[in-house]
C-alpha cells in the first residue's frame, strides 16, 4: 500500500523534511503528506481499529478527509502534489469503501489483525459441514422457486441471512468488548476469529444464492452497442 | 490571482459555454444573444462553418455537415456502424476508426476534431465576452461514457487549445447547478434524458459534499429516438412513404417533422402534420405519442432501477428528483418520473443549460475560489483485465467513487519472457469479448529469467475524470516498468500530439509550446518581482537562511526557463511563490501595522 515514497524516512515531509508523523499536512510547509505512508485503512481515516463503527462517524471522516486530499482542491500545486492528492484520494476512498460495509469491515479487520497480515486477504473455505448446510438450502429454495414462484423462496432466504447478520454483528461486539477491555488485536480469541471468518463466508454464500435468485431490473451491464 | 475556469457542455446536438462571476452563473451568449451553439461543423469550399450557420448548409450539396459527432467520439467503426443510416454524411472506416472524409481537402477527419471546432468556437465566445484569453476548462460528458469517450472528449478539449480541468458528469453537473450545496441535504435522482443519451444518478448531498451513489444509463436512447419511433409510426400508417424514406432527404425530412410534432405536443394536444410533397396529412395526438414512446420510457427505468439497487437506495429514500435534458419536457416523461418516486420534481432552472452551469460551477471549485462544494463521483463501467480463457477479472467495480486505484502482480509465465500482454476491460459482462476493449497494455523490456519469477506490480488508476492510468513498478527492482499502451478506440496519444500540431483549429497554435511561453511570462513576473523585494529588504525583514533558499529556488526557476518543458517551469515558479510566501504575509502583516499607526482599531 506504500506510495512512491518507499526508499524515504515516512514520519519526515517528503517536502521539507521536518517531522510529520502521522500528520495529513505538514506542519511546517503545510503541504499534503502521502497516506500511503501508514499501515491500513482505518489510520488513514483516523479512527480506532474496531469492528463495530458508527456509520456518521465514518461517513464525517471521510468527507473531512476528503476536503483535505482531493484532487479538485490540489489543482494550483505542482505536479508532484498533484500526484500525493490523487494517490491519497483513492486510497481515502477505498478505505471508506471497505469499512462502510460491516461485512466486508470484519473480513478487512480479521485479515489486518490475523496472524499472518497480507495485503491480499486470507483464503477462506467454508467447512465441510457449512458447505453442505449451504447447498442443501440452495437446493431447496431452487426447487420452492421452480413450484411457486421466487417471492416466498426470497423471503425464506432474506430471513437466513438477517439471522447470520445478526450473529455476525453480535460475534463483532463480543470481540469490540474485549478490545475495549484492553486485549491487543492480534490477541482474540482463536475460535471467535475462526467463527467470525466461518459465519461471513456463510454469509457470503447466501447472497450468492440471493443474488442467482432474484430476478434482474433488466439487461444490465454494458452491451456492445 | 485566481484563474477564470470555464464551463462548457459539448452536447450531441447543442453546445454551450458558462462561467462564474462574482458568485453568479452567467451563460455566455453568442453576438446574437443565443446562448446555444448548435454541434454542427460544415466544410466547404468556403472553409470551416459551425453552429447556426452551418446548420443553414444541411442541403447544400457542396457542404459537407457534421452533426450528432458526439455519438462517434472514442468508439470504432464496427461501434457506430448501425447508427451510420441515420447520418446525411459519410463515415468511412480508418485504421478501424469513423472518420468523416474531408473531400476538398483530401484528408479525413476525426470526431474529436469536429468536437474540437465546436469547444473552440465557444472558447473564443468566452474570450470576447471576458476580454481576457481563456485557456482552463471544465467539459461535461453524460455520466455513462466510457474511458474512450472521456479520454476523446479531453482530446477535443486539447486541439481546441484548451487546458481541460476536468470531465464531469452531465447529472452531476446539473446538480451543482441547482445550488443544492447550501442546506438542501439528502438523496436526490437526477434523471437527464438528452437527445441521444439517457443517465440517471443518485446522489446524497450533506454539508456541501456531492457524493454519487450510483450512476446508470444508456448511451443510445434518447429524444432522437421517440423522433425514430414516430417516423415509423407514419410509415406503418401510409406504407408508401417506406419507399420514399429510402433516401437521405426524405428521412431527414420525416425526422425534422416528427421532431416539430413531438415538441408541439408537450404543449398542444394534437398536431397536423402535413407534407404534401410525399402526401402525408397526418393528426398526432398526445395520446398516440404517449402510446409511441412508452417502450421507450420504460427503457429509461431499467437503468433507474438498477442504479437505485446498486446504491442499496430503496425508491422512497429519494427525497427529489431533478429533470435534465430536452426530452423531459415529455409530459409523459415528467408523469412517469412522479409515478415513480412520486416525490418533488426539480425542473426550474432551463434543462438547456443546467449541465453548462453546472459545470461553471465546478470551474470555480477547481479555480481554487470555491471551497465548501465538493464533488465525489464514481466509475460508471466495471475495469477489469482478461484473464486465462477469455474472462474478465474485475478489478474495479462500477460505482466506485473515484479517484479509485486497484494494483495487481503480474508475472511471466515462460522461462526468458521480457514482455507481458494486459488486455484492459470496461463493462459488466463475464467474458472478455462481450465487454469494450479499453486498451492492450504490454509490459515491455522484462530482464529475461525463469517463468515466475517476474514481479511486476501494476497499478490501474481512474481519475477524477474517470479516465484510467495504468504505471507498473518491477518489485525487485523498484524501477518503474515500461508500459506501452495500444488503445482500442479513440486515437492514440501520438496521433493527438500530430493532430493539435496541424489541426486547423489552431493551426499556428501548438498547446505544449503555448504553455511554456505562458509559464515562462509568468515565471519572469515573479522572479521580477522576488529580485526587486529581495534588493529592497534587508536582514532584518529577511534573515540570510531565508534568502538563501529564496534565492537557490531563483537559480532553479531559472534554470527550468532555459529548458522547454512548461510544466516544469509551471512547478518551479510555484515553489518560489511557496518560498517566499511567509514573507509575503510577513511585508503585509507589517504595512498593516504601518498603516493603522499602532493605534488600537476602533469596534
Ligand atoms: N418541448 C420538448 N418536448 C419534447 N422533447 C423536446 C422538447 N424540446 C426539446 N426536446 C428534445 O430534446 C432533445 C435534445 O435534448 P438536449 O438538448 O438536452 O440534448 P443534448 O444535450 O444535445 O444531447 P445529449 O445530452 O444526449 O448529448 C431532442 O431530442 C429534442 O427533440
Ligand atoms: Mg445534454
């Protein structure tokens, strides 16, 4: 995630070379300092690793960082600042992308905090057991559909997924707590962790079967012509 | 010193030209008064004619006219092949692309270059009415275009002579247009049916940020269409106009006529056609219209529905809906529109010039005079790269806010290999060949060793404009990677570097060299300028550390100035102007004080 600045002292302005740190702005030049400089996500946006988060909070976050780095506000600086505001921008952006969703928040946070960090993300499978729960449910909502119509198997499914969400959401704040309480990130519990990734990935496969389901709004997507 | 940013809507059939003063839009009229420039390029024996009196050529056989080009920009031949019957005037394919033959001048000529008469007709319409010459530039395109058509339109931008800022959104545009950045928080639709295009956006507002929650659309469905769907109304009623219509004129005809009726009708009730050379007397009715065009509003909601899905937007969420482009005037467009949301319709501000004042609007933003708007929009097409067996493997969703960047690791695949081959994507498709080729990327000069163990990290960049970059680093190394890059569509950088050299848009006018005289005029003044402060002042007001470095900052401007590259030049004089700014403030803080005398300010 590192930007052009790779062989340079990070917590020094790539400008004037005194101490930034993990400042936006220099605060002797008051130029833009490249984000990509930090470790993930969640310090670019300047917010505490967490898996629950208050959607207003992030979303002024991100506005504020917004204001800050965007191209549109960078237009008189040389080309050099020019790049910094745009690399920073995109990134900014891929970070609220990724934590405005709790799902994909949760799979981000296991994959940041996990014993073995890529940038990557960990390959997850389904167990055995979840895999055929999984195929078996998609079997029988096909057939459901196939006989009356795709309303009541779409309704069926919307409850199994509100369900996993809820015991993902309360997994999430079983493990918050424990942040709170002190316990280093890299430091939960094994089987929460395991829990977490299963039931997401569970998740992941009902939307799947959601998605195959639903009727489409039309041909979407880009045709030729 | 702020800059005067332009705004300029480059529509299929009119174009127009906007800008901010002193916090109020104005669109700048022509001698005439008309604020509307008809896209419409003629070429004669007479030279180059554009607008209205261009338009005037349409039957003159000696003239070749152009309209509608922007339905060619940044597509291929096979792209545009379909819609080639309904122009009067002749496209040929060149080296894949639709050129439009220059017969008095044995050449052919690009759509970004008619694009390119039209900006810079509208560029010199500016600089007399501002009486000031005008170089920046905001241009709008519908919020669907894909990277070809944006990197076109920018192209156009250039061999008119202009400095495009920025492409903006059509929809986005006539949002900011609105003015709904002070106080109207919430989610609003923008729904902007033009005459060839048809976009729908979805945008939440809060506290002056602009953000896109999703965008959709269709880039052949258009007003011109409900025209297509009343000719054939007619021709069904009296067959034997289908003979006649065979021919150029009588179709234009039939199209011109159909197009009158279908306005009278957003007024009127009924209206009589009448043409007697082909015998047609014909009443059309609203609801005959209505009947018509209903296929056709149904196919604006497709995109409305799938955008408002992407965004997880359920429909009673949208708190208004603004209307843009000619063809809402539709009442039938307006009623669907409400039976939909059934919530308030914005249609005050002139759906002809909404998305020009819109985009006045952004020029000023990006002027650096404007500070509490800012406009977060997002890709409308999915990038991806074909992989293995002719898939596509996406690397950047659609509606993604952008700026946006995915990076991804290439590697080779046989012992010795020195080059790569990325074929980049844009659509929603599964298989690569059902999606638009964008561009084929090589990845050139690899150092030969086994298979594998290449690491090339590619970066895809979409900017601002929705227009993508593609750098690559070798991670071994940590040099930059060269990249060589065959476009699909759209003309490749070296033909637009040879066509603003000879356009005869400006022909004298090469922008690279305009830009190092302006750079180098303007680095003078402040080298001017920093040398006489400099002369005047002494250690005290400047300790000798900072004149040093304003003075080591001179020598490199200077130096810059003996090169030819204006945007270093560009850069430098900017660093000075950041060197000696805390004296700037310094000598003002100072001669205020002077000025006021030590006294204490009255309240
Ligand atoms: N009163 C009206 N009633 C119905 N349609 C109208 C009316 N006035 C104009 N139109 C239609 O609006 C269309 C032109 O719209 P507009 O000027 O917004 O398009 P444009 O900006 O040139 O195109 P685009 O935005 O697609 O590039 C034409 O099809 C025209 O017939
Ligand atoms: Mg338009």
């Amino acid at each position: 995630m590192s930007v052009s600045s790779a062989h340079t002292d990070p917590s020094l302005c790539w400008n004037c070379r005194e101490t930034v740190s993990d400042a936006d702005i220099c605060p002797s030049c008051v130029k833009i300092q490249p984000v990509g400089r930090k470790a993930d996500f969640y310090s670019i946006l300047g917010l505490p690793v967490r898996l629950i988060m208050e959607p207003g909070q992030l979303t002024d976050r991100f506005h504020g960082k917004s204001r800050i780095f965007h191209p549109d506000f960078h237009q008189d600086e040389e080309s050099g600042e020019q790049l910094i505001s745009l690399e920073n921008a995109a990134l900014v952006n891929q970070a609220f992308k990724t934590l405005k969703d709790p799902y994909d928040r949760a799979a981000y946070f296991l994959d940041l905090t996990g014993p073995h960090h890529s940038p990557q993300g960990q390959k997850t499978t389904l167990s055995p057991i979840l895999l055929m729960e999984v195929m078996e449910l998609k079997e029988s909502l096909e057939e459901e559909a196939g006989e009356r119509g795709t309303d009541e198997a779409l309704s069926r499914l919307a409850r199994r997924v509100a369900e996993e969400e809820t015991r993902i959401l309360d997994l999430m704040k079983k493990m918050d707590a424990l942040l709170e309480g002190g316990t280093d990130a890299g430091q939960l519990p094994e089987n929460d962790r395991s829990a977490l990734r299963q039931a997401l990935e569970y998740r992941k496969y009902l939307k799947s079967i959601e998605r195959d389901l639903k009727p489409r709004p039309g041909n979407i997507g880009n045709p030729k012509h | 010193m702020s800059r005067t940013v332009v705004g300029i809507d480059l529509g299929t059939t009119n174009s127009l030209v906007a800008v901010m003063i002193d916090d109020r839009i104005v669109v700048i009229p022509d001698d005439d008064g008309r604020p509307l420039l008809p896209s419409v390029v003629a070429f004669s024996q007479a030279g180059v004619q554009v607008g209205y009196s261009a338009k005037a050529r349409l039957n003159d056989p000696e003239t070749t006219v152009v309209y509608s080009a922007k339905r060619l920009m940044g597509k291929s031949y096979d792209d545009v092949r379909e819609e080639l019957p309904r122009l009067s005037y002749p496209v040929e394919s060149v080296r894949d692309l639709p050129m439009i033959p220059d017969r008095l001048k044995n050449r052919h000529i690009s759509p970004p270059e008619i694009g390119a008469v039209v900006l810079a007709e509208l560029k010199k319409r500016a600089e007399i009415y501002l009486n000031q010459p005008i170089q920046d530039a905001v241009i709008t395109v519908p919020a669907y275009f894909n990277d070809a058509q944006r990197q076109a339109t920018k192209d156009a931008g250039q061999m008119a002579g202009l400095n495009v800022l920025r492409i903006v959104n059509e929809p986005t545009a006539a949002a900011l247009a609105y003015g709904f950045g002070s106080g109207k928080d919430g989610i609003f639709a923008i729904y902007d049916l033009g005459g060839g295009t048809f976009d729908f956006s979805l945008l939440k507002i809060q506290k002056g940020i602009f953000e896109v929650l999703a965008t959709n659309g269709d880039t052949h469905l258009g007003g011109d269409d409900f025209d297509q769907a009343i000719v054939r109304h007619w021709q069904s009623v009296h067959p034997e106009l289908k003979n006649s219509s065979e021919r150029y004129e009588v179709r234009d005809l039939l199209r011109k006529e159909a197009e009158k009726a279908k306005i009278a009708l957003s007024t009127t009730d009924s209206s009589r056609v009448t043409v007697p050379s082909l015998g047609l007397d014909s009443t059309l009715t609203r609801d005959i219209l209505n009947r018509l065009v209903e296929p056709l509003v149904q196919r604006t909601l497709v995109p409305v529905r799938q955008a408002l899905e992407d965004a997880g937007v359920p429909v009673e969420r949208v708190d208004g809906v603004i209307l843009v482009g000619g063809a809402t005037r539709l009442p039938r467009i307006k009623e669907a529109v409400r039976d939909l949301f059934g919530k308030p319709i914005y249609d005050s501000v002139d759906p002809d010039l909404v998305v020009a004042e819109g985009a006045a609007v952004q020029g000023h933003i990006l002027s650096g005079q404007r500070k509490d708007l800012l406009l977060l929009d997002v890709t409308p097409l999915s990038l991806g790269i074909e992989t293995m067996g002719g898939v596509t493997s996406t690397l950047i969703p659609r509606n993604t806010t952008i700026p946006t960047q995915a990076k991804e690791m290439f590697t080779t695949f046989l012992d010795g290999q020195t080059r790569v081959d990325i074929h980049v994507l844009q659509g929603e498709r599964e298989l690569a060949k059902d999606n638009r080729s964008l561009a084929r990327f090589s990845l050139t000069g690899i150092e030969p060793m086994i298979a594998g163990a290449a690491r090339i990290e590619v970066t895809f960049m979409i900017d601002a404009n929705g227009i993508l970059d593609v750098r690559a680093v070798d991670q071994r190394t940590g040099q930059s990677q060269g990249v060589v890059v065959h476009s699909s569509y759209g003309l490749s950088r070296d033909d637009v570097r040879d066509l603003i050299k000879e356009s005869f848009v400006h022909a004298k006018e090469d922008f690279e060299t305009r830009l190092l005289i302006d750079a180098r005029t303007e680095a003078r003044t402040v080298l001017n300028a920093t040398r006489r402060a400099l002369e005047r002042l002494d250690d005290a007001i400047v300790p000798p550390e900072e004149r040093a470095g304003i003075v080591e900052q001179m020598r490199l401007l200077e130096t810059a100035m003996e090169g030819t590259d204006g945007r270093k030049v560009r850069d430098e004089t900017t660093r000075l102007d950041q060197v000696t700014r805390p004296l700037a403030e310094r000598l003002m803080n100072h001669s205020v004080q002077e000025a006021l005398g030590g006294k204490a300010v009255d309240n």
